[in-house]
C-alpha cells in the first residue's frame, strides 16, 4: 500500500466558544468557526483521518512531498522525516501538525487491520477513570468567577460521578488575575465543598514566581491536594527541581515544553518533577508519546497523559505503567461537555456514572463521523 495524497477539508461551524487574548477558551457569543479535517489517501482506497489539520499550506508544501509514495504502515519512518523536516521549518510545522498526520496514519492502520488504536499500540485497559478539568477562570457571572463558584461545579461534577476534579484559576488578561492567594481561596472553597473523598488537582497561572509557586505549593499540602502543574515557564528546569524538593506536593510535568521525549527525559534525569507529563499535541503524535510512556516506564517514573481526544485516551489505554487519570474538558458550568460536536455522531471519550471513559472499539482512532455534516457544511 502506498500514500498517494493528504489532503485538508475545511467545514463551518457554529462556535459557542471564545478564546481570550493569551489563548484561553472560555464560553462566549455564537460565532461562525471553520473546522478541519485531514485525510491520508492511499492506492488501494483506504483512508487514515484526524481532525484538527489547520495549516493547509504546511500540509501542502512539507508534509506532503514527504509521505506521498510511501508505505503509510512505516509510522516510524515518516514520523522521524517529519521530525527532521521540523528543524527548518519549525514555524510552521508545529508538534501539533505532526501529531495530527501520525494520528491519521495511526487511523489508517487501525482501519485497514479492523482494530482500535490501542489495541495495536498493544491494549492494556479498555477504560480509565476521569477527572472533570476546568477551563481558566473568568469574569463571567455564575460561571468560574468566584471560589464560590468553583465550589459549585466542583459538587456538580462529583455528582456526575467524576471521582478527581482539577481546577485551572484565573489567568491574565481576566481582572485581578494572577494571584496565588486567590488560587487558594478556590482550592480551599472546592476541598470544603467536596470533602475528602474527591481527588483535587490545581493548574494556576503559568509564569508565577519561585516563591508564588511554593507558597501554592505548601497551601495545597495543606488542602490534601494530589498534584500541581505549571505553576512556572517550564523552560527554567532549575526552578522545578527547586520547588519539587521543598514539596510534598506531587509536581506534574513539562505538558507545554517543546521538545518531545527529549525533554521530558531531561526533566527525569535532572528530578524536576515527580510525574511527567505529555500529550499527542505536546510532544507530536502517538507515535512518540507511546516513546515518552516508555521513557517513563523504564524510569519508574509515572506519566499523566495532557489533553483529551482519541488519540490521548489510545495511548492512556495501552500504557502498561498507567497513567492514573483522563482529562475530560475543558468544562464550565455553561458548556455541554456531554454533547458531541456537530461533526461527530457520538462523543469520543462518554463517561459512565462511576467517572469511567470507554474507549471506542471501532477500528482506528474511533471516530464515528458525520459525513453529511461536513459534506453540507464544506467551506469555499
Ligand atoms: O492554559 C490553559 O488554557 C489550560 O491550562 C490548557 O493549556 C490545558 O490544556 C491544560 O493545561 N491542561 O492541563
Ligand atoms: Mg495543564
């Protein structure tokens, strides 16, 4: 079999859903949003997808000349060309972009050989429990204004069953953001609420001081919390080994840091956390998170998958040194996490009551995807 094309369906959407001037997703007025869709064609008529594609020129331009007459079965292969071709042109072929061709290469197999993902990742569970990740505080009344507010949704989603809640608080530009005391006033308003049976977790603004960080860090022991991440830019490693010696607190980390495994294992090596961490759109792919899994592994150190999406719920249920939890989200009291996107027919990660997500056993990443949708909704 070979590659003989790759090409980006772009589809419009109606989007509820508004990012702030750093980036943060937050609920906002309906507006018109443009999806896409990357396809791998191949001679014999099988296709590999994923969404999320975005950058068509890059697709084009770059990774098109350089999969086209190849085996799409070779993953490795194509994933180290990828990563080479990276070094040049790094602005625009992001670790994102390459994670998306090599889930859609990881789909392709798995279609092909009539199999879910991580059954030929080698499959190690077929569900993992959840926790309930909440977008980054706002100004939006009732919304995650307030600690009480926080509170609220944090007893909401205990009672659909998700047995760990981790809070992301407020970020610039929402007023009054950063502060560390703040972050604590909503830590200690959702432990009071949920008691302590709920695992809680925190995610704060990401450019705190040294010792903005251990003063979070120290509030949280006291709070019986289970984790922190990113409290810091996670380029200073120095910072993070200082701050996961002075705590008991478990570290969670890098998640946003560039550069793939070799990062994370720079991190192992020099004790800058005590969980690492990564996802497909972090370190690029499948194909290298299942390295950096591995990585972890061998370490005896254990990895906390970032994100959610198949490709991220694949890779959790074929780790055989589990990761502990899926990051279902972002969530807010005012957005329908239950409700799949109009381009799908069926959500991607559902939850039963006791706080479990279900891989889909449909072959490849799992997709059941509503062709008419984007058919009828094809942009230009
Ligand atoms: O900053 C944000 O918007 C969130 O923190 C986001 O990056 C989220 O993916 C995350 O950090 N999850 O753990
Ligand atoms: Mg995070």
């Amino acid at each position: 079999m070979k590659i003989v094309d790759l090409t980006v369906r772009q589809f419009n959407y109606k989007s509820q859903m508004v990012r702030d001037s750093e980036g943060h997703a937050h609920p906002g007025p309906e507006h018109d949003a443009t999806g896409s869709l990357l396809t791998v064609h191949t001679d014999e008529g099988a296709e590999g997808y994923c969404f999320g594609a975005g950058g068509h020129d890059v697709i084009q331009h770059v990774v098109r000349p350089a999969l086209v007459g190849e085996d799409p079965f070779y993953r490795e292969l194509l994933w180290q060309r990828l990563r080479e071709r990276q070094r040049l042109h790094l602005g625009t072929l992001s670790d994102r972009l390459v994670g998306t061709v090599d889930m859609a290469l990881w789909d392709l197999a798995g279609r092909v050989h009539n199999q879910p993902v991580y059954k030929l990742l080698g499959a190690f569970r077929d569900k993992v429990p959840a926790y309930a990740s909440t977008m980054c505080g706002d100004d939006l009344p009732n919304g995650l204004d307030t600690p009480e507010a926080y509170a609220e949704f944090a007893l909401a989603c205990k009672r659909r069953g998700y047995p760990a809640f981790k809070l992301h608080t407020w970020q610039p530009p929402i007023a009054g953001a950063p502060s560390a005391k703040r972050d604590v006033a909503a830590c200690r308003a959702v432990r009071e609420a949920v008691g302590e049976d709920m695992v809680l977790m925190l995610d704060p603004f990401h450019y705190y001081s040294r010792e903005e960080a251990l003063y979070l860090g120290k509030e949280l022991e006291k709070l019986n919390y289970y984790w922190m991440e990113e409290p810091m830019d996670e380029h200073s490693i120095s910072s993070y080994v200082w701050l996961t010696e002075q705590l008991a607190l478990s570290m969670v980390g890098p998640e946003t840091a560039e550069g793939k495994m070799y990062t994370r294992a720079e991190w192992i090596v020099r004790g800058a956390s005590d969980i690492s961490r990564g996802g497909v759109g972090d370190v690029g792919g499948i194909t290298p998170l299942m390295k950096t899994a591995h990585l972890c592994e061998s370490h005896g150190v254990r990895m906390e998958v970032h994100g959610g999406g198949a490709g991220n719920l694949h890779v959790l249920c074929a780790m055989g040194f589990p990761g502990e939890y899926y990051e279902r989200g972002l969530l807010h009291p005012f957005v329908d996490y239950e409700r799949p996107e109009p381009w799908l027919n069926a959500c991607v990660d559902p939850m039963d009551d006791q706080g479990y997500v279900h891989v889909s056993q449909l072959p490849g990443l799992g997709w059941d995807i509503n062709w008419e949708y984007i058919e009828g909704n094809a942009k230009g």
